[in-house]
C-alpha cells in the first residue's frame, strides 16, 4: 500500500523532530511543530483530523526511535476514548489541550494483569469509584487528565477522575521507555462520561491495537536493519558474518514474517481499525517484533547483551508491546470468534 504524498511529509518531519531530539524531550517539538497530537481530533475540538492512517505513521516512527514520548497513552487511547465516548461536552472541555500537546491524558483500563472487560471490578457507587488499575500508560510524570473504565449502576463505564483523588504509583518496567503507573482509588469522585462502556471499550481497543502494531512495525524495521549492517560489517574467519549461508536465511525469515506483519498492520490502519483486521495485526506484529528482536541479540552475538548497545531495548520493548492490550493468543481468540474458526495456541 502507498502512502500519499502528505503522508510521506509527515512522516519525514516526525522522522526528524526524533533524530534531533531524544527522549521525552520530542515531545514538544513533536506536538507544537508537527502537531501530531492533534491527528485523529476533529477541527471543532481544536484537532486537524488525520484519521488512523496518519496515526500509523506517526506510531510507525516512534518505535523506528524507541522514543518514550506518550503519544499512545495520550493521543490514542486517551483521546480516542474521548472521542468514542459521544460526550460533546466532554470532547470540548478536554480535547483542545490533549490535541496541542499542553494537556497529556491516560486512560485507566487493565486490573489483574488482564485486559479483558470480565476482569474489571473497579466500581463506581453514588459517584465514588473504588478499586485498582494496573499498567496504566503515563507520560513522564503524572496524567493531566485521568479516564477510567469502571463499573457503574448500568454496567461498565467510561469516567473521569481528578488525580488528587487518587493515588498514583509509578512501577518498574521491563520497558524503561513507555512509563507504567499504578492507580489506586478509594471513594475517589468520578464523573461518568458514558454508560456504555463496553462499546467505548471494543472501540478503543481496536484503535490501540492498531497504533500498537505500527509501533512495532516500524521498531521491527529498525532492528532489522542495523542487524543487517551489522552483518554486513562484522568480519569473522575472514568473511563477513552475512556471507554465510546460515545467516542468510535467518535474515531472510525475518523479512518474509516482518514483511508480512506490516502488511497486516497497514490493512488495519486503512480498514480505520476493523475489528478482525486489529486483532489480526496485534497478534502478528506482536510475534515478528518479538522474534526481530530475540535474532537480534543473537546476531550482534557479545555487544547485543552490552547495557551500551540497542539490541536490549529493542528486546525489552518487544517483549513488554507483546503483552500490551493482550497477548498475541488473546487476539487470535478475538480474531476466532469473529470469523468462527478454531483458534491456534
């Protein structure tokens, strides 16, 4: 699939806010001078519309640059809540800020390591919202803006919360480049935004699912190709280590499942998150990432373990993106279901 023209500019300035600017520090530049916090917001809310497309790209970039900006706690899932949520008064009093940049959102969602709705006990009663969210997406510090996925009186619903009521743990991650936080709330006033939490919830998901597999997408890629250099350059028993047939057809694997992933990952973000295609690219994305990364390691041999090389990122983020918003298992079952097939372990 190609890309439009607008699409490819967007790509190249994101592309280089990240080189010149690491770590959280792209953030700014990223919001203010690309605006790619506003991509997916609608004009009314103070957003420049984009739609998934223009997300993948951006998604795509941050994990070529491993980059810690929290451009999917905020912009997908916080804002693509909001957005599915249907509250017009909601969307306009918390969207201009979450879509310039000034204002970074999270999204309360996991209890119990799962990511299921069936998991979720959390309750709202009487306007006061009890419970425990765990691997909640943060930015470098604490959330402007707090949505909860809790159950209510109807039944599973979207709410606000204001972070002085609640108590905010951030937790080591394997990951040290997507922050993860812990969310405990005891009688903490909250403030329903939509009752029907589990179609805001299926949506959000799928989006997530999809910005996720462009991430990985676009970190896979990276990895590959430094390990193809790599193998290009490191010179053993006289010949470079990419001249043996061995190490040919292991780069060559990983290319045919990259490849193939990527193509799975770019039908969803063009299907606007289709709900199989989503689950499919969650799940394939997951494991070419995965596999990328451990090969990786194993390729550079010594220097691939160093605490000074990428190699241990690229297989940290993998490993903990694999995880995120279920298992590659857990979306084959999604993907099972839908098409009404058996699904494989």
């Amino acid at each position: 699939m190609n890309f439009t023209r607008e699409q490819d500019e967007l790509r190249s300035a994101v592309r280089a806010v990240l080189t010149r600017h690491e770590g959280a520090a792209a953030w700014g530049p990223l919001t203010e001078a690309v605006g790619a916090a506003g991509l997916g917001v609608p004009e009314e809310y103070g957003g420049y519309g984009g739609g998934t497309v223009k997300t993948y790209v951006v998604m795509e970039e941050v994990g070529r640059a491993l980059s810690p900006v929290p451009y999917l706690a905020s912009t997908v899932l916080t804002t693509q809540a909001l957005l599915a949520s249907g509250n017009a008064r909601a969307c306009a009093e918390l969207l201009p800020e979450l879509a310039d940049g000034t204002a970074v959102g999270a999204l309360a969602w996991a209890e119990d390591g799962s990511w299921e709705p069936e998991a979720m006990n959390a309750r709202v009663r009487a306007g006061r919202l009890t419970g425990v969210k765990e691997h909640v997406l943060t930015g470098p510090g604490r959330p402007d803006t707090l949505l909860v996925l809790a159950r209510g009186e109807g039944g599973l619903g979207l709410f606000q919360v204001d972070f002085p009521e609640a108590e905010f743990t951030p937790v080591p991650t394997m990951d040290q480049t997507r922050p993860q936080a812990r969310v405990t709330f005891d009688g903490s006033p909250a403030k329903i935004l939509a009752a029907d939490g589990e179609r805001v919830l299926s949506r959000v998901r799928d989006l997530a699912c999809t910005a996720l597999a462009a991430e990985q997408t676009g970190a896979a890629t990276r990895a590959l190709a430094d390990t193809i250099q790599y193998a290009k350059d490191r010179v053993q028993f006289g010949r470079p280590i990419g001249s043996f047939q061995a190490v040919k057809h292991r780069i060559a694997d990983l290319h045919v499942q990259l490849e193939a992933a990527r193509s799975l990952a770019l039908a969803a973000a063009h299907s606007n998150a289709a709900p199989h295609l989503a689950a499919a690219a969650k799940a394939a994305c997951s494991q070419a990432y995965e596999h990328v990364a451990g090969e990786m390691i194993q390729l550079h041999g010594g220097i691939g373990i160093t605490w000074e090389h990428e190699a241990h990122r690229h297989l940290k983020r993998a490993h903990s993106g694999g995880h995120l918003f279920g298992a590659p298992s857990a979306h084959r079952r999604r993907l099972a279901d839908r098409l009404d097939l058996t699904p494989v372990a």
